[in-house]
C-alpha cells in the first residue's frame, strides 16, 4: 500500500474512509480520516483498498458525494440474473463494468458497497463474489419478507399502544396478542417468566422501566387490566374460561338433554323442599324436608342436586371439571367447575322446578343417631329458597305454617348434641365474606346462627349416611377423616378469655383434614367415618362420590376401581389446595385494600395468640370486620387484650399491613 491509498475500514461496524499517510513498524499503517483523526490500522482491518488513484483527507467528502447517485441496489438482481444463468463469480471491477459499464476507482468503490451490503443475490469468497442459487434468493426474500412483516407489525403494535395510552379505543391485532402476551406473563411471574424478553423490549420501546411493577402499570394503563387485578388467580393453574369444546356440550344438555341413567326416580314432589343459602349464591345444590310419618316418626331429607344426570364419567364435562377441581368463590365472583348456564341451571334446585336430585332420607332416634336411612336418585320441587336470614327470622317468629323447618332446626340440635357426645370438637370462629361491586368493599361478619347451625348439621348428617352406605357395601369413596388431635388441658383453656381467643388455641392443635378410599375416623366430627356429597356442582370430590353411590344405586359397575380413584384424589387434591390457597390470597387482599381505603378508622383489635412473642409480634381480630392479622405491639400486652389501632402503612400488592395502637393521653391532674 502506498501513501495517499483511500481505504476503508470498519470503526464500531460503521464504514469509514481514510487516506494511508505513513507505515506504523512492520505491518501497521496510519490513516487520516477526513476530520485529520488519525487511525492505525493492521492489513486486516483494511476492507477494501480503492486503487488506480491517489487520495488526500480532503478529497473524501466529494469521493463519498460521487458514489452516492450509484449505491442504488436494485440493479443487483439484474446483474445476478446475468451471472447465474452463466454460473460465473464477479468481483467489483467486474460488477461495476456490469452495472455502470465503468471501472474507475470511484465505481469500483460503489461497485463494492452495493456487493457488500446486499445479502440476497450474492455471497463473497475471497475478494470474489458468487451469485447463490435461485432457490437461495427465494428463500431470503421468503426471510426478508417475513422480517419486514414482522417490523411492520411491531411498529403498528407501538403506533396502537401510544394511542391506547392516550385514552383513544384501539382494535388490537392478532399479531399483538403474543406481545401483550409476553406482556401478562412477565406482570404476572415475573423473572421466572419465559417471556421476559419481548416484555422487556416492549418497555424499553414505550421508554419505561424494565420492571414487573412497570410491566403491571403498563397493562393498567393501556386498560387491559385493572388496578386489583388477580395476580393469585393469574400466578395457579386454574383456568378462568371455558373452552368452545365444553360449552358446546353444554348447549347440547340444555337443546338436547342425555337419555336420564336413572329411569326409576323416587318421586318426591309432594314434599316441601327448603333450599338455604346467601342470597348471593348461584349454585344450589341442597335443600331439606321433613317427612312425617305415620308411626308418629320423622324422616329427615337431604336432597342433594344431581349433577350426574348430566355429566358422565370421562365425558368432555367430566374432564373439566376434573381440570377445575372447584368452584373458586372470590370478592369479586365466582370461577365455576362447570359452565353456568349449567351450574345455575339444570343442575341446581331451582325453586318451583322439578330438579333431578340424590336424596338422603334420614331417621334419627331421640339422641339424633341414625336409626334407619335410605338413599335414592329422585325428583323434587324446591318449595321455598330462603337465606339464612329468612330461616332465622322463620324459627325465631315460631311460624305454625312452617313446622317443617322448626322440626328440622330441633332435629338439628339433637344432632350436634349427640355429635359433641361422640367427641365432635366445635370451632366458633368469627368468619368474613367480602363481596367486591363496582369497585366497592363490603365486609360482612357471618353470624354463628341457627339457621347456619341447621344447614350444617344436615350436611353433615348427609355426609355419613354416604359414608356408611359405602363401608356397608364396600364401596371405594372419599372418605374424609381426621386424626385425634392433642387439645390443651381444661386448666390451661380455662386459663384462656372464652370465644375467639380459647376457640384459636383449639384450632391451633387441628391436624389437617385427610381423604382415603376406604373409611376413617374424622375427630372433629365426631363421626367414625364420614364423606363429602352436599357439593356435587362446586366440588370434584363430591362428584366422584356421586358417580360411585349412583352406579351402585343402579347395580352397575362402579366408575373407579379402588386404585383408580386413589390416583384420582391424589391429582385432584393439590389443584383443591392451589384453589384453597387462591381464595385465601385474593380474601386477603381485598381485607388490606379495605383497610387501606378506610385508614381514618379505628378499629377493636383482640390479641388472640402470639405469633412470636420474642419480636412482639401477635395475631389480633378485628372483631368488626372478622379479619385476622399480624401486629407488633409498642408495648407488653396479654392474649386476650382489647386494643384500639388504625391502620399506619397498607399495601395489598405487596402484602404489608401495619397497625398502630390509640392510646388516649394521659389526664393531666388539675
């Protein structure tokens, strides 16, 4: 190389022109770019050496200005047109003869930029260039035509976005929603998300922080989520909407219902059917009667709604409900098993309705043991639906047209007396239903009431009459049961303020609950075995009771074998508890977000128990709103201690409550 020689090197990948003006020891050389910057450069560096001409720094803004007219790059398929046909390589020289029929240095030059940028007709050699194949060139334009799709929609999907951000109503694309996608998962799991990456790239477009918390904001503003949106929900595997596959089958039960397995139902229609809930309950899947019979005996009825009049064993419903495992009530609605129209439909004792049911007919001798029953697939007509607070009004008023529910509340009373007799352990907690509407909080405390009292000692009474059909016929079920557990001594309760506080010490030493195919002991109950079945629309569990009791009913084979739907509860359950857990986090959540917007007030905390006692940290009820939470104390307090707080610091997103004591000042002696 001599001096004077213009050459072109990369700095940053960004091409550069210089003029060599000097060796640099063996092999180097220095060049002068066209500010007078010096660069030293080894042979390797140099891209391409235009030669035929001598250069000064000066003269690079006009070579640059001559090229530019020929760096026009469609003239390259015509030229590789030419070459493929002939199967022949070119080299600039030969490429600017080609395309300008010229070949002075600046030519040349451009000759050599256009070979060097395109990507498609050529590829270099050495210092040649070969023409690629004609299926090569087809499958880059195939690539550079999907790159360029994909650019545009990208830029159409930051366009949409800017003017979702400015309140303007946007008709996203299909191609947006992988990107809003990627958007909702890494919102929602953050950096385990496997799609962390577009997330990132679409907040690092939009000039916001590469976070969760912005990724969260984003969705927010762009009002595809709401400010409380469900991360619980979001974070487990319960899926929130049905596929087109089941509620196309559901559409088929109600246009064109199953031939009904059980052709022989018990007709009990004539009976006065009471079906009690919350008044905002959808699923109705109880009711209760009374039977007077002519011995001058009681036989109580449990009807229970009959779900498998619509649903079979392994069939599309079936299965996803399996997948669903539950009904998940939460403060803001429901996540049915089944599809609604279903659920609150067909399947649910619907007042005035003839309903298929599973009827458990019940006499109890004067203790409130079972002395006799009978199960029997049925159809009854819901007389009254009532809620809780009817019912308890009803045995209050002592209705005489209404003994029905009056000889049903006594038998109740009878029930859970002989219960307590057989060891049945009873918790009085108070409990909490927050309802969320229109973005309003209602926190209710559910009385410990009668007519609560009836429901579930019926239901319950329902659940061994199962459980005893089935050891005595040696069918596999669910059977519930728990272990005895090792309550504290009568001194060390006495010791205890009675109600919460005593009942919490209690509650401390319950083992968890356990489900077996065969029958067990369940301590609290005070039953020797016992099995859910009053749930069958909201709860997989009581369903697979349902199928196995009814085909037995019918003298088929059952369903599940014994091992079957062992593997069975074992899936099912640890969908039960992320279900159980998701309510708990969304119920808890809702609690501190009331807390927070109601910050201003004071609220009755009882101290029930010390959670660690050595950081004076402790679990207080607030009575009025039946919500137990942490508090550390300022000052030494006992368990069993009333104290007035307000809420200091509150953040439901990050699950951080704090409370501060009121104390009233100290009077000043006059």
């Amino acid at each position: 190389m001599e001096k004077g020689t213009l050459v072109e090197f990369r700095l940053h990948g960004d091409r550069r022109l210089a003029v060599a003006d000097r060796p640099e020891g063996k092999k180097h050389w220095i060049v002068i770019d066209e500010r007078g910057q010096a660069h030293t450069l080894h042979p390797r560096q140099i891209t391409y050496e235009v030669t035929g001409q001598t250069y000064k720094p000066a003269d690079i803004p006009n070579f640059l200005k001559e090229i530019q007219p020929y760096l026009d790059p469609s003239g390259l398929e015509v030229a590789w047109e030419l070459l493929v046909e002939e199967g022949e390589g070119t080299d600039p020289a030969g490429m600017a003869m080609l395309l300008f029929s010229d070949q002075s240095p600046p030519l040349c030059y451009a000759a050599y930029w256009l070979l060097s940028e395109d990507k498609l007709y050529f590829k270099q050699k050495g210092d040649a260039y070969e023409p690629r194949s004609a299926s090569q060139v087809a499958e880059l334009k195939h690539q550079v035509a999907i790159a360029a799709q994909r650019q545009q929609e990208w830029q159409g999907f930051l366009e949409r976005t800017q003017q979702a951000l400015v309140g303007v109503r946007v008709a996203w694309q299909g191609s947006d929603s992988t990107r809003l996608e990627a958007l909702e998962k890494f919102a929602t799991l953050g950096e385990e998300s496997n799609h962390r990456t577009p997330a990132l790239e679409i907040l690092t477009a939009l000039g916001r922080p590469e976070t969760v918390q912005a990724a969260f904001q984003l969705l927010v503003d762009l009002q595809i989520w709401n400010p409380h949106e469900n991360l619980f929900l979001r974070r487990s595997q319960i899926p929130t909407n049905f596929s087109a596959k089941v509620l196309d089958m559901a559409q088929r039960c109600l246009t064109d219902p199953p031939v009904d397995p059980d052709s022989d139902r018990l007709d009990l229609t004539h009976l006065k059917v009471y079906t009690i809930d919350d008044e905002s309950t959808c699923e109705i899947d109880d009711g209760l009667s009374v039977e007077f019979l002519e011995d001058g005996q009681q036989r109580l009825w449990i009807h229970i709604a009959d779900p498998t009049r619509w649903v079979f064993p392994g069939d599309d419903l079936d299965l996803e409900a399996r997948r669903r495992c539950t009904t998940l009530y939460l403060p803001t609605g429901m996540v049915p098993m089944f599809p609604t129209e279903l659920a609150t439909g067909p399947m649910s004792l619907i007042q005035g309705r003839i309903c298929t049911a599973l009827s458990f007919g019940v006499v109890l001798d004067e203790l409130g043991e079972v002395q006799d029953y009978t199960i029997r697939a049925s159809v009854v007509k819901p007389t009254y639906r009532l809620t809780y607070e009817d019912v308890d009004e009803m045995l209050q008023l002592g209705l005489r047209s209404e003994t029905e529910i009056e000889a049903i509340a006594n038998w109740a009373k009878r029930r859970q007396t002989w219960r307590q007799s057989q060891g049945a352990i009873s918790i009085h907690m108070p409990e909490s239903s927050i309802k969320v509407q229109d973005d309003e909080i209602t926190i209710q405390v559910l009385e410990d009431s009668p007519s609560r009292h009836l429901v579930a000692e019926m239901m319950i009474l329902a659940g061994e009459v199962a459980g005893r059909y089935g050891q005595t016929h040696q069918i596999p079920l669910p059977f519930r049961g728990q272990s005895q557990p090792e309550l504290p001594s009568d001194e060390e309760l006495m010791q205890l303020p009675p109600g919460p506080v005593r009942y919490c010490a209690i509650r401390r030493c319950m083992p968890r609950s356990e489900v077996s195919t065969t029958p067990m002991r369940h301590a609290s109950l005070g039953l020797d075995l016992y099995t859910q079945v009053t749930s069958p629309i909201r709860r997989y569990t009581d369903l697979l009771a349902h199928f196995q009791l009814k085909a037995h009913l019918r003298g088929e084979t059952l369903p599940f074998t014994a091992e079957a739907l062992r593997e069975l509860l074992q899936a099912v359950s640890t969908t039960a508890y992320e279900a159980t857990l998701v309510e708990r986090q969304t119920n808890r959540y809702w609690g501190l977000e009331f807390l927070r917007r109601n910050s201003e007030e004071v609220w009755q905390a009882l101290m029930l128990r010390w959670l660690r006692e050595h950081e004076n940290l402790g679990l207080v009820l607030l009575e009025d709103l039946g919500l137990e939470l942490a508090m550390r104390f300022n000052r030494q307090v006992e368990v069993g201690d009333r104290l007035d707080v307000k809420v200091a610091y509150a953040d439901p997103r990050q699950d951080i409550i704090q409370f501060t004591e009121m104390v009233e000042p100290a009077v000043q002696p006059a």
